[in-house]
C-alpha cells in the first residue's frame, strides 16, 4: 500500500528547494507530522473538529478550554536556527474557508505560555493562527543566566523563525502561499511587533504593536529607580508608599483632571494636561489616610519623573503618568497599579526583574541592588542588554518599503511601561520621516503607522476608561465585528484596501463584563490628535471629537 504521507512530505521538500507543491491534500493534517522544513520540523499534527480545543496544562491540570471553533489542523514544531536553540511553535490551519491570511499573535512578560484565547479568535475568522514558547520554557529569568544567546533568541529570533516556518506548512497544506501575514501583540508581544518592523521588515504586511516593552534595558532599570524610591536607602523591608496611598492619590488625581475633556466619567482622558501636584497632599504635621508624609511625597514625586543619570540629569526612562499610581484593571485587585510592578510580587524584598540586572547584564548572583550607580552602571547595563533586547529603532523604512503597515497602541494609565515611552518612539519615527517641515514628516508617517492612546486603560487592557477595541490582542472585546470597533479588522482594512483608521470606538462594559451592556464608549484618535466633548449622550463615541494634541504638561 502507498505510503499515505509522501505527497505531503514531498511537497515540503520541494518547498524547502525552492520548488512549488502541487500533490498535497489540504486535509491531510496527520501527514504534517514528523515533516522537516529547513532548520525546524513538525512534531505533532492532529485535527481539532470538535469544536472544543483544550490547552495544554501539567500533569494534574486541567487546561482552559475554547469552545465555538471551526475545525483546524494544529501543527506543532520546533525550530533550531542557531546551536542549542530550541524554539517551539504552533501553526492552526482551518480546514475549509481560509482566509488567505496568517496571523500570528504575541506573548506577554518573559514566560513560554501561548496566548490560546488569540490563537483561538484567529481560527473563528479562518486564518492560520501561529504562536511560539519564544525558546524556552516557564515563566523564570533563568534562560538568560550566562547565557546571551538564549536571551536574543526569546528577544529577536522567536517570532522571525517560527513565522518563517508557518509560512511553509501553509504553503504545503493549501498550495499556496498566504496572500497576507499579520502580527499582533501586546507588553513583550508589543516589542516582539516593533523588533519585527525594525529587524525582519518583511516577514508581516500589517502589525499591531500594543503598550509595547520594547524599551526593554531601560524600562528594567525604571524598576529598580522605582524600588529603590519607595524604600528607605538599603531598607529592604519597609516599602514608603502603602496601597491605600496610592489609590488615595489615584482618586484625588481623577478628582482632579477627570473633567479636563469636558465630561466627568472617572477617566483622565489626556494626562498631559493634568496640573496636579502631589505635594499639595502632604500633611501638616501629622501622618494620617489623606495625605502624604515627606517621604511619601519624595516618593511619588521620583517615580513620577522616572529615572535620571546621575552624572547628566539625562532622562533615562520616562516616568509614569498621573493616573496611573493606582489604576485598577479588574475589580478588588489585590495589587493595583504601580504596586504589582515596583517589587518582585512572590519576593517583595527585592525590585520587580532583578535578574535581569543581577545575572543577564552583571552576572553576578550576590550582587546587591542598593550599590547601583545611577552613572557609570547605567552604561554597563545598557552595553550588555540593549543589542540583545532592545527594539528602539526608528528607521522603518524597510517596513514602509515593504508596504507594512503599523497600529500601535499604549494605555495612558499603564503602570508597566510608562506611556511617555511609545510616544517618545514614534515622535523618533515621525522625525525620520521626508518632508522639511513636521506636518509633513507627520503625513508621511501616518501613511504607514499609527498611534492610538487609550484613555484610562492600564496595562494592555482594562481600567477605567474604553478599553475593549480589539480581538487580536488580549481582554478586549469589541462588541461589534467591524474597522470601527475592532482594531484587527481596522488593520486588514488598511492592508489590504488602503483605508487607514483615522478614528476607532473602544467600549467600557457595565460591570467589566465582556460582551456584555456597553456602559459608554469613546473614540480613539490617531496620534497627535486627542478627544474633546461636544456635547449630547455622553456614553456615545458620537458625543466626542478628535482635536489637536494639548501642550505637553511641564516638567
């Protein structure tokens, strides 16, 4: 009897030669298994036709399940491109209706763990869905201990490789070539868009690029800046601020701006024009729940300005915005705002990330965080980990080339990466952009990218403000299945029919419940372009306008 699987493996062959398969069977999924393609192969391939797909969990677990699903073909494979790397990925294929794209979604922090809810909505709209562990395992730091290769793997290879082989097995299994490839995330799937666009131009048509951790060397030493601030110097024990503190200040700031953009809903709706001065909470003469003592204030002034080279005053890292000190994305959040970030939450005596300073840039597993120098450790840091790590390039010129398009997006209260950060990155793009004069440099930018802020969202999603605009990226849920409402169709629009978003509508849900009573809704406004009320219904986007941006709030 013929062997069943030597059309398919024949046409991988002959794609990894450079030929064209003609003989596979686009529901031969098994035959998938065990199929090599240049440095990587396919372990696994099954077909998922329950409509049910369970995750993967360890033994004893029971992974989350994902209901209402087409059937599809999971590949599952591993890519080696470089001695010892060992980067694992999974590629969906719908078995009947494609779409004629690939779609591949982000990870989040610096765990392996498959973001299957996004895996899962890009197969209900019959794209081929594609994921990666980004070469590691587990959540810990301790892939990049001594080892600077496994850190440019999860950093910068990850993605390139495991798209560069899912575009091999989609042209196996359906004969053809995907007529576009998209990429969406968010946090460390924010950075893993913009290193895409900046190292490897070419391998996605339409990204999405969500509060992106791109800026990474700096943003880990503003978690150090962070801890040491709200410590007394070598105090380790003794935090400055409590979590009541930050969500009294959190409700005197709103309390505050809330009515800045001409309706009072909770949200600061542009935090530049805040004037707030945390000073003016500080108490007399006694320590009490509605205001600061000295040190407090100290510590909430230093946070807010983000950290500083000793040596110059140079910005190192923007400082949080107002409004973000106490943001809460779910209801009753045990640590809300700055509070889950300025501290390693399993060990609160030590700064959030600080093996990424102690083992991948000092390697040095006694090294105690109170002897930084705020001058010469910073360039040490920053010689070690930014080549690595960082993707800061604004030179996309290789990406507009291509004809790529970029959506990039950043709560205004994210209490992660300071949301000053994106700006700062594409004001960088806009500035290389052709044209003598910054109107025209903005045109030219806003032809290829575009940067949408989100009132009072945190970090990636919810909070207070509109935050649901998007099924691509996690926690958000757009009521409405169009351009309009939902930033992954708004994306395919632009790519494929030259329609670029000018405005999106995001929703805030009754209760924080997704998909459920719409509570209000706003428009986002492309970049440098803010809402303003103009009166009616306020929980419509249709009560809003986009203006020009306010004057930045004064150092």
């Amino acid at each position: 009897m013929p062997n069943a699987r030597l059309p398919l493996l024949g046409a991988l062959l002959a794609l990894a030669a450079g030929g064209v398969a003609s003989q596979a069977r686009a529901d031969a999924c098994s035959d998938l298994t065990g199929a090599k393609l240049d440095h990587a192969a396919i372990l696994h391939a099954e077909t998922v036709d329950s409509g049910r797909f369970v995750e993967p969990a360890d033994p004893g677990k029971t992974g989350k399940a994902h209901e209402d699903l087409p059937a599809f073909c999971r590949a599952v494979g591993v890519s080696s491109p470089t001695p010892g790397s060992h980067i694992g990925f999974e590629v969906w294929l719908p078995l009947q209706g494609w779409s004629r794209r690939l779609h591949m979604v982000g990870n989040g922090a610096y765990t392996s763990s498959i973001y299957y809810a996004q895996m899962a909505q890009r197969i209900r709209a019959h794209d081929v869905a594609v994921a990666t562990d980004t070469g590691h395992q587990g959540s810990k730091l301790d892939f990049g201990f001594d080892n600077p290769e496994g850190v440019k793997v999860w950093a910068k290879l990850a993605v390139h490789e495991s798209v560069v082989a899912a575009k091999q097995v989609t042209r196996a299994y359906f004969h053809s070539t995907p007529q576009w490839a998209y990429f969406s995330g968010c946090s460390t799937g924010g950075m893993q868009a913009l290193s895409e666009v900046q190292t490897y131009p070419d391998d996605f048509d339409g990204v999405i690029a969500g509060d992106p951790g791109s800026n990474r060397t700096n943003l880990t030493l503003s978690f150090l800046w962070n801890y040491q601030h709200n410590h007394p110097p070598g105090d380790d024990a003794h935090p400055i601020i409590p979590i009541a503190k930050l969500l009294m200040v959190n409700r005197q700031v709103v309390h505050a701006c809330d009515a800045l953009d001409g309706v009072v809903d909770g949200v600061i709706n542009d935090p530049r024009a805040c004037r707030f001065d945390v000073a003016a909470l500080h108490c007399a003469d006694r320590e009490a729940d509605d205001c600061l003592t000295d040190a407090q204030v100290s510590a909430f002034k230093a946070i807010y300005a983000g950290p500083q080279d000793a040596r110059t005053g140079r910005q190192i890292f923007p400082g949080f915005t107002l409004g973000s000190e106490g943001v809460q994305t779910e209801p009753n959040q045990r640590l809300p705002g700055w509070s889950d970030y300025w501290a390693d939450t399993h060990h609160p005596d030590q700064p959030d990330r600080v093996d990424i300073l102690r083992r991948w840039a000092l390697h040095d597993p006694s090294w105690n965080w109170w002897t930084f120098d705020w001058g010469h450790d910073v360039d040490t840091v920053r010689t070690r980990l930014a080549p690595l790590m960082d993707a800061t390039n604004p030179d996309l010129h290789g990406f507009r080339a291509h004809g790529g398009k970029l959506i990039m997006f950043m709560g205004w209260e994210d209490p992660v990466g300071a949301a000053q950060d994106a700006i700062d990155y594409y004001d960088q793009v806009t500035d290389r952009g052709a044209g003598s004069t910054l109107q025209a440099k903005r045109r030219a930018t806003q032809s290829f990218a575009r940067l949408f802020m989100v009132p009072g969202m945190g970090h990636c999603a919810g909070g207070p403000g509109a935050t649901n605009m998007s099924t691509a990226t996690r926690d958000s849920t757009p009521p409405i299945s169009d351009a309009r409402h939902d930033m992954a169709l708004a994306l395919e629009d632009w790519v494929e029919h030259g329609r670029a978003p000018e405005i999106l509508v995001a929703t805030h849900y009754k209760d924080d419940v997704p998909g459920g009573d719409v509570q209000f809704q706003r428009p986002l406004c492309a970049y440098p372009k803010t809402t303003k009320y103009i009166g009616g219904d306020t929980s419509k986007a249709e009560s809003f306008t986009c203006i020009d941006r306010v004057a930045p709030h004064p150092a």
